[in-house]
C-alpha cells in the first residue's frame, strides 16, 4: 500500500509542468523582472539585514557604538593634522562640523560599496544550497549601511545643535538629494563589483585601494575652495565638480554645516542643484546597468563559489 502511494506521488510529481526560476534567457531576467523578484522577497531581506547587523556586534560589549569609532577616530586625526598642524581651521570655520559631515556622507558610500563587493561570496552556502534573487545580498549590505549611516547622521544632527548652529534653513532639502545620490550610485557599484568578485576575488582588493583615492578626491577634509584656487576655470575643476561622491558630499556640508553656508568667503560651485539632479538621475543609468551586468553573471555563481 505504501508503496503504490509513493508511486502516485511520483508520477504527479512527474506530470506537474516544470517553472522557471532565476534567469530566463541568456541575456538574464529583465529589470522589472527583478525588481518584482526582490519585492516578493522582501522580509528575508530584513531579515538578513537584521542577520548582518547581529553578527557585526555579536559579543560585543559595546555593539552599535563600534559604528562610530572609526569616523570618530578619523575625526580627531583629520582635525588635529589638517585642521591644526597645517592650518586648514583657519579658513575654515566649525572645522569639526565641516569634517565630520564629510566624513558621514563617505561612510554610507564605502560601506556600501566594501560590504556590497563581498555580499555574495559571503554567503556563497546560501546560495549552493537554495534559490533566491540574489540581488538581495547586495541590497542586504545597503540595508547595513543605512542603519551605520543613520547613527552617525543623528550623532551630526545633535553636534550642530550642541555648537548652536542647527541647521534650520532651506538648505537641509539637500540632505535626502546627497543620500539619494550616495545610495544609488553605491548600490549600482556594489552590484557589479559583486558580480565580479566571485570570478576574480582580486576585486574585493582593488577595491581598497581605489576607495582610498577617491577619499582623497572629496572634499571631505579640505574645502571646495581649495579646489576651485588651484584649478579653478580649467576642465579639471569641471570633471572634479562631475565626480557625484564629490556632489553628495558638498550638498550635505551646505545642508549640515551652517557655518560654512552662511560664509560668503567659502566656495560652492554654480548650479548645486542641478548639478546633483544630474548626478541622480547618472546614478540612476548606473544603478540599471549595474543589475544587468549583475542579472547576466548571476547563473554562473554556484558553480564558481
């Protein structure tokens, strides 16, 4: 009797039409395909969101705190060497705000991008095992990042109020223009640089190196000024000015840093605004082609983890 019962399971097992998961063409699934996939997957992505953020501080005494010890520490040092030692303080006011704004935008975007280019050879079990869209592991990162970047932002927000100078003014609109720019452009990176890790885990490496030059393109501890006197009217300060790290991170100094906004001695470029609509809707281009090149190297993962 059980065995004539396994037999008929087994053959409605058989006539049962076969579905289709993960890619459905060798160009990949489309955008909206994926997008669809990710939404219907939602809660295992707060999920594994939650998951990163439990095994970051997991036996940790201090937990959350250790997301502020690092921009803290690089707050003391860039302000000490730069603003100090070589005088940078000087021409520009609330230093400490100036840096640590700077430094609060930079943090969101690396994270994003060092965590997101390991997303997925770090959960390459999970993926072995079962499917899932596997967008979600580098969106998981994102989702980590955020959480770091908010911490740091309301340590900012309660800073400005501590030196009197709140940024109540029609300038704190640039606020979610810089995230939004940050978040998108960096999840457009991280897509690829994930995809491509898993082949070539020299990626993760490079990548390193690469944040560490475009730290030092920002001006994220020496002001837009600086720039515009050394190169000012040239094609270099154009492209620099291009660049949409540099576009976030001046529109959340003028937002945040009330001191320098309110300084008609400090330098902002010509067009702030459009210049970062721009930058969104280039991070935007960069974000759909960041999911396509991830959509068509997606089939390859489980046999090269």
């Amino acid at each position: 009797m059980g065995s004539a019962a396994t037999s008929a399971v087994t053959q409605r097992v058989i006539d049962e039409p076969l579905r289709e998961v993960g890619r459905v063409n060798g160009r990949g699934r489309s955008t909206w395909s994926a997008v669809r996939e990710i939404l219907a997957y939602r809660q295992l992505l707060g999920r594994l969101v939650s998951r990163e953020l439990r095994a970051k501080y997991k036996n940790s005494s201090l937990g959350v705190v250790w997301s502020l010890m690092r921009p803290l520490a690089q707050l003391i040092i860039y302000y000490v060497a730069i603003g100090q030692f070589l005088g940078a303080a000087r021409s520009i006011p609330d230093f400490a705000v100036f840096v640590f704004t700077g430094l609060t935008v930079w943090g969101l975007y690396s994270e994003i991008v060092n965590a997101g280019t390991t997303s997925i050879v770090g959960n390459a079990g999970l993926i072995k095992k079962v499917y899932l869209p596997r967008e979600i592991f580098p969106l998981a990162s994102v989702g980590g990042a955020l959480f770091n970047f908010l911490v740091q932002f309301a340590i900012l927000v309660a800073a400005t109020f501590v030196l009197g100078r709140p940024p109540f003014h029609v300038d704190v609109l640039y606020v979610p223009l810089s995230i939004a720019i940050i978040v998108v452009l960096a999840t457009g990176i991280a897509l690829v640089l994930s995809a491509l890790n898993v082949f070539l885990r020299d990626v993760e490496h490079l990548v390193e190196i690469l944040l560490l030059i475009l730290f030092w393109a920002s001006p994220i501890v020496y002001s837009a000024g600086f720039v515009h006197g050394a190169i000012g009217g040239t094609w270099l300060e154009e492209l620099y000015f291009a660049n949409p790290v540099t576009l976030a991170v001046l529109g959340m100094q003028k937002a945040m840093w009330v001191a320098g906004s309110e300084d008609p001695t400090q330098y902002w470029p010509d067009f702030l605004w459009l210049r970062m609509l721009i930058a969104l809707a280039v991070s935007f281009v960069f974000l759909w082609i960041g999911q396509r090149v991830f959509s068509r190297l997606q089939s390859n993962f489980a046999q090269e983890l």
